[in-house]
C-alpha cells in the first residue's frame, strides 16, 4: 500500500532518474512543496550522477578503460536499484553509499 507522500512525489522522483537534467528539474518541481519522498530520490541520484562523471572524467582516463567500465557497470546497478524503489513507491537506499549520499546531500 503507498503511502500519500510517496504517491504524490512519485512523479518527481521518477524524472530525477532520468538523466542530470531530470534530476535539476525533479528539483524544481520539488523546491516550492517540499515532499519527502521526492528530496529521497534526488539525493540518491546526485549521488548516482556524481559517480557517473567521477568516473568518465577520473577513472576513464587516469586509472584505465577496463577499471572505468567495472565502475560503470556498478554506478548502473546503483541506477536500476534506485529506480526499482522508486517504481515501488519505497525509500530504499542504493548500496554501499546510499546512507552517505543521504548525509551529504541532506539540505535538499
């Protein structure tokens, strides 16, 4: 059963995910009529969207190809499971950073 705060930010949420200019606009959409739900997901994904162009702008090219792709693949799987929760109306944090990305990201 959803909860109200979730249904009614789930649409926000759901953009975040859809690429670094989805999460600017879940943002806005959030700034005025602040929804709990919604500010969950955004934080996960500027965490996600953060990994993503740490390691195309670092890991690419100083540490190499093979490592980059691994690391991508990972940041993917942070991806899809981020947006499962958010396709399941549930405040699952991603693995491994998701409590960080939480604690960094708190004032949105």
């Amino acid at each position: 059963m959803e909860n109200y705060t979730a249904k009614e930010g789930k649409t926000a949420a759901i953009i975040s995910y859809i690429s670094i200019i989805g999460t600017l606009i879940a943002f806005v959409l959030n700034k005025d009529k602040r929804n709990y739900f919604t500010s969950f997901h955004i934080r996960q994904n500027i965490g996600i969207n953060i990994l993503y162009f740490a390691n195309q702008w670092i890991v690419y090219e100083y540490i190499g190809k093979t490592v980059g792709w691994i690391f991508g693949v990972f940041i993917f799987v942070l991806w899809i499971v981020g947006f499962i929760g958010v396709l399941k109306s549930e405040d699952k944090l991603v693995p491994v950073l998701g409590e960080k990305f939480q604690e960094w990201f708190k004032n949105i």
